[in-house]
C-alpha cells in the first residue's frame, strides 16, 4: 500500500496568507520575503492616511434609499486623530447640534459608518454590507434611523451617536487597524441601549470583513442574527453568544412600555 504524501511547506502556504516558512539568505530574508514585506507595509500605511470620501459614501447610500448625514469627532485631523483615540470617541460641539436639532422618532437602530484605522476598508465593503443587511432588518420589522457618516471616527464614538438618536442599538461600521496581510478589513461593533461611558465588553464585534476574509453577506447574516437576538433580550456584549451559526433567532418583540 502506497504511504501517503507528506504535507510539504508549500501546502502551508497555500493555507495562510501569514509569513511562513520565508527561507534565508545568509541571516537575513530573500529578496522576494522582503520585497513583500515592504509592498504590504506600505499598503498598511496608505490604508490608515487614505482620504475618507463622506460625499462619495452619503451618495452611495442614497442610492440605497437611505437617508444619511455627516458629523465628525472632535479629532481636527488625522494626526490628531492618530495621537490622541481620546478625541475620536466624542463628538464636535457642531455635530452634537445637529444631530439634536435633527432628532426624530427612536428606533430600534441606528447606523453609524466611521472611518477608524481603514478608511480605505470602509470604501471597500461598508456599502455592500449594507446592501445585504438592510433587508434583512426591514424583514424582521427592525426599524433603522438616519445613517451617521462619522469623520475621525472612534467605535465608541457610535454610542453617544446612537444616544442622541434614541436608538434602542448602535451598529458602527469601521475600518479596522489594517494588517500586514489585510489593509481593508472591516469591522462591525453593536452595542444595545448606546450611551457615552459603554465598555468594550457590553459590545460583539463582526471582523474580519474583506475579500480574503468573511464574505458581505455572512458578515450581513452574522450582524442581523446579533441585531435580533440581543433586541430581544435587551443585551449586547460577553452575555450575548454569536450562534447565528446554530439557527435563526426568532424576530423581535416590540419594547416592553415602562411602568
């Protein structure tokens, strides 16, 4: 009987876009190892310093028949932005005005698409995610206010959006810390009951979204399954398990009135 074949470095390869097995030239790295290193490096770099186009984005998302405005943080520029997270996680004294000046009816959620790390990542994806997410909410009768186009984004900058909208949750799309292997990876935080101060473990986390990682309608099916689940349970965050893999939640029940 013939053994089978030994896995060899090149299947590896084939498995990962990770830097393995590069080989050596003397004590240091091939020419082609290195080469690569440098390309991706430098698309990192433009990833994080590449112009966010809000026109671009507020057009694209009337062409889906969204309604949209623009706010920014109180990050004045992207060095500021870069030097000091502190100022991306609140917004400016304008933007705070018109969203208040702009308030309407609440609703389940509130939209919210920042620039964050990637900007070229939001670009990329964050209109055909939206593409595949919004009906499914409007199927499952999940009302969606005004889509926030946020400059000089932070993710927690989603929270006191999605409190001065009276949204029951807050999905923020952002472009995430871009990778040696993935400068456009997009992620999608959902946080229930938004509100300045909420912590990272009261928020779940869709990532990993681009082209050689989760696919716009799995990363659509994974954000509406957490939108449903933790609607109805009032709960986002470590108490709210990703099992969209496991079955479809049940659709959601309208808010319980206050005594």
């Amino acid at each position: 009987m013939k053994e089978p074949a030994l896995a060899s470095i090149d299947d590896l390869r084939k498995l990962t876009p990770a830097r393995v097995a590069l080989g050596r030239a003397g004590v240091s790295l091939p020419t082609r190892a290195l080469l690569d290193f440098t390309l991706d490096h430098a698309r990192a770099r433009d990833a994080v310093h590449a112009t966010f186009d809000v026109a671009c984005l507020i057009a694209s998302l009337g062409a889906l028949g969204c309604e949209s405005v623009a706010v920014a943080s109180r990050a004045g520029n992207r060095q500021d932005y870069l030097r000091r997270p502190d100022l991306g996680r609140r917004l400016d004294q304008p933007s705070v005005d018109l969203l208040t000046g702009r308030q309407s009816n609440p609703c389940d959620v509130a939209i919210v698409i920042g620039d964050g790390l990637s900007p070229t990542a939001v670009h990329a994806h964050a209109i055909d995610v939206l593409r595949q997410l919004l009906p499914r909410l409007a199927a499952d009768g999940v009302t969606v206010g005004r889509i926030v186009v946020a400059s000089g984004a932070r993710v927690a900058l989603g929270d006191e959006i999605g409190a001065l909208l009276r949204a029951r949750m807050v999905v923020m799309l952002i472009g995430e810390r871009p990778g040696l292997s993935a400068p456009d990876s997009l992620g999608a935080y959902l946080t229930f009951a938004p509100e300045i101060g909420r912590t990272d473990a009261e928020r779940n986390c869709v990532s990993n979204i681009h082209r050689e990682g989760l696919a716009h309608d799995e990363a659509a099916h994974r954000i509406g399954w957490l939108v449903r689940a933790g609607l109805r349970r009032s709960v986002t965050g470590v108490a709210l398990k990703d099992e969209s893999g496991e079955g479809t939640a049940s659709r959601i029940a309208p808010p319980v009135a206050s005594a």
